[in-house]
C-alpha cells in the first residue's frame, strides 16, 4: 500500500511549510492526482488517519481534486474523456490514442490552517 508512504511525504511537507511559516494546526488539505494513479482515496484518508495522530495535521480533512482520464485519438483528431483507458477510442474504436491525462502524481494544492 503506497499510500502509507505517500501519506509520510505529505506530512513531511506539512512540518516543512510549518518552520517556513508557523501554524498550530491544519485543518484540510487539497490533493491533486490521476484517476490512473493507482491512488486509493479510501486508503489515502485511512492512512492519513493513523499517520496524522500527535502531529499538528490530526483530524484534517482531507479533499481530493481527481483529474480525469484524457485521450487524443489521432483518427478521429480529437480529445476525449472516457471513464478509462482501455487502449481504443471511445469514439470510432481505432487503436492510435494518445493517454493524455490522469495519470498525474499526487501534488499538494492547498493547505488551511490556524494559528501561529
């Protein structure tokens, strides 16, 4: 399960932004990432809750900004956005499509807080 370590990365930033800019404590965080990611956000927020106990992130919310899948059909010349990726263009069947989006790494977008 790599969200265990992608919720130890998460925190590190978290302490980091913490010593450049003092805060109590961190209310939500905004996550960015790929449907294809392989990121469970189910696990992401579990992980998150039993990492996250005695440090200043306990009991944030954690919100999710998943991006979706796109591909470029090089017959049909167009961009599309199908539930997933299967290789095949949703609209004429060809096989020339190019995956686009959604496979993005997990980025922190936004951070609140409270406190000095």
């Amino acid at each position: 399960m790599h969200e265990l370590s992608l919720v130890q990365s998460l925190l590190e930033i978290v302490e980091e932004q913490a010593r450049k800019t003092p805060f109590e404590t961190v209310n939500s965080l905004l996550l960015s990432f790929g449907r294809l990611s392989c990121i469970d956000p189910q696990a992401l927020r579990f992980a998150f809750s039993v990492q996250s106990q005695g440090t200043r992130a306990e009991g944030a919310v954690l919100r999710f900004d998943i991006r979706p899948v796109t591909v470029y059909c090089l017959n049909c010349e167009k961009e599309l956005s199908p539930p997933s990726f299967t290789g095949e263009c949703p609209d004429c069947g060809g096989s020339e499509v190019l995956l686009t989006g959604g496979t993005e790494e997990m980025k922190l977008i936004e951070m609140e807080v409270d406190g000095c």
